[in-house]
C-alpha cells in the first residue's frame, strides 16, 4: 500500500506532530467520520500525542458501517426500477448487497 511504511518512521511521525503543535495557535475541534480513523487513532495512541488544544470529536461513522441492510435492500430494489438512479458514497458502491434478498419482491419498508 503507496505511504503506509511513512507512517511508521518515528522520526517522521515526531516531524508531523510537532508541526501540528507548531500551528496549533487555538482550540480546534476536528471529527474523524469513520470508525477506522477513531480506532487507528486510539489504537497508535496518537490522540494522547496532540496538543490539549485539539480536541477530537468522534463521528458517525462511514456510510458502510452504520447503514442497515434494510436500507441497502430498498436501494438495491430502487435501482432496479427503470428511470431511477442511485447515488451514494463511493465506498458504499462497494457493499455486499445479502443474497437472500429477492430482487423482484420490494422491500417491506416500501410497501
């Protein structure tokens, strides 16, 4: 994967936070959206690494994690409707649809 190993030089890593304590001049508040980013950040312990200044907000989550199947059945259904057209999140294009699902059944929800 193109920049992982960059990521885990600790001279590098040390440069990037001590930059950001550098531009850090007021309190900031930035979101991760997706669970990945909190659990990445938690996890290499890099929330404790930054100024008390920024504070991190925890998100909603990707698309991908915190849609319910029911809605991608009724998305899947509606796609297959002629004239209709779907758009998404691009990494959401990718979701495994449930094979159980009937296609030419429409989905309780949108009866």
């Amino acid at each position: 994967m193109k920049y992982l190993s960059e990521y885990r030089e600790p001279e590098l890593v040390k440069q990037y936070l001590d930059e950001i304590h550098k531009i850090t001049t007021r309190p900031w508040k930035i979101m991760e959206i997706c669970g990945g980013q909190t659990h990445g950040l938690v996890k290499n312990g890099i929330i404790d690494m930054l100024p008390e200044e920024i504070t991190m907000v925890h998100g909603p989550g990707c698309p991908v994690c915190v849609t319910p199947v029911s809605i991608i059945d009724e998305a899947v259904y509606l796609a297959k409707l002629p004239n209709v057209i779907i758009c998404s999140f691009g990494d959401m294009l990718g979701f495994p649809a449930p094979k159980k699902v009937c296609w030419k059944q429409r989905p309780k929800a949108l009866m």
